[in-house]
C-alpha cells in the first residue's frame, strides 16, 4: 500500500485532502520558499477539522526560508514552535537542521526531538543537501527519527529513482524514506514501484 502525504500550503486545501482521502497531509505555509512554519491558528483549525477523518497531521517547523543552518536565537524559535505545534494538535513533525559544511546538526536536532515528546519526526529535503546520504541514515534512524523526505538530488533535476532504490535498501526498516519533488498522483504508483518508496509526497499527490 503507497501512503500519500499531501503537502498542504494553509489550510485552503484541506477539505479537498481530506474528500480525496489522503493518509497524511504535511502543513506549512510559504511553499515558494519550500515551506516555513504554519500559524497556531491554522494549525489548531486543521487539527479540529481533521478529527473525524483518517488523514494523520504532521506540521513543517521550519523558521525561513534558505538554508539549514540555524543559530541559537532561531533554534529557540524552532523548539517554542514545536511545542506550540504539539499543544494546537500536531500529530507529526517535520524538520531538519545542517551544519555549515552540510551535515546533520546533531546537537540541533537532539534539542527539537527532545521538544517533540515522542511524536514521530521527519527529516525534511535539506537531507538532500548532505554529501553522505547513507551515513546521515545510520545517523538519524539511530537517533529515533521516523522518516526522511528526499528527492534523491536538487530539485531542478529529476527525482533521482536509481539513488533512492539505493537508500531505501539501505535503510532496511531502520527508517522510512518518503520520495517527494515531482511526485504526483499521476506518476506516485510507478515511481513508487521503481523506488521501492511506500510513503509518496507533494503538492499534487491527490
């Protein structure tokens, strides 16, 4: 079975996802700039509206746009969002913080785990942006992070299916790899089937 996360900008496409039967919809807000940080509010009201359906809500915690590399002031923003997110009735999260020279920020990410109280995590594309890609799986599956949302590359090029049939191998079930960028409900089976991927992301999944 291909679960579906429906990448959702507000709260507008929400009930369009939820008719569709999404299994997951990601929350952010400003996709021009690959999504930052929902508001409580739009946060909150999706929750409420999602309760009767099936559809799981993880929310973008993300505090700009750019880079992954973040400084103390915007980690705290991060890890007050994330507490926020939890208590307006996330069910999910997604994020992910890099050191300058492109590898996971581990001290980073401890702290904003440790904000999710056990909520499931997914690292986001700045995955994408990491010279080792199969260290950085041993990394984070071992830090207890549920998924990883990749493209396999840039996003300018097309999703790399060789690459990610490689890292899905490789994580074994230690992690689950999420393929995104590109993906829609078109071409989600085959890509799917070429990959190995059984979760699919984007903005016109459904």
């Amino acid at each position: 079975m291909i679960i579906r996360e429906f990448c959702a900008e507000n709260f507008t496409d929400i009930p369009r996802a939820v008719r569709a039967g999404a299994e997951r919809i990601e929350l952010c807000d400003n996709l021009a700039v690959g999504g930052t940080t929902p508001s409580y509010g739009v946060i909150s009201q999706t929750a409420d509206y999602l309760q009767d359906s099936q559809s799981l809500l993880a929310v973008m915690i993300r505090p700009r746009g750019g880079d992954f590399v973040y400084n103390s002031q915007e980690l705290k923003i991060m890890e007050i969002d994330v507490l926020k997110a939890i208590e307006a009735g996330a069910q999910a999260l997604v994020f992910g913080a890099l050191t300058e020279d492109n590898k996971i920020d581990t001290e980073a990410m401890n702290t904003l785990v440790i904000a999710s109280q056990g909520l499931p995590v997914t690292f986001h594309m700045a995955f994408d942006e990491i010279e080792d890609p199969f260290a950085a799986i041993d990394l984070l599956a071992e830090a207890g992070i549920a998924k990883i949302l990749s493209h396999g590359g840039p996003l300018s090029e097309p999703l790399n299916t060789a690459l990610l049939k490689e890292l899905i191998r490789y994580a074994d079930g230690r992690i689950d790899i999420m393929i995104g960028g590109g993906v829609t409900a078109g071409n989600a089976g085959e890509l799917a089937d070429l990959t190995g991927a059984t979760f699919v992301h984007g903005t016109k999944i459904i």
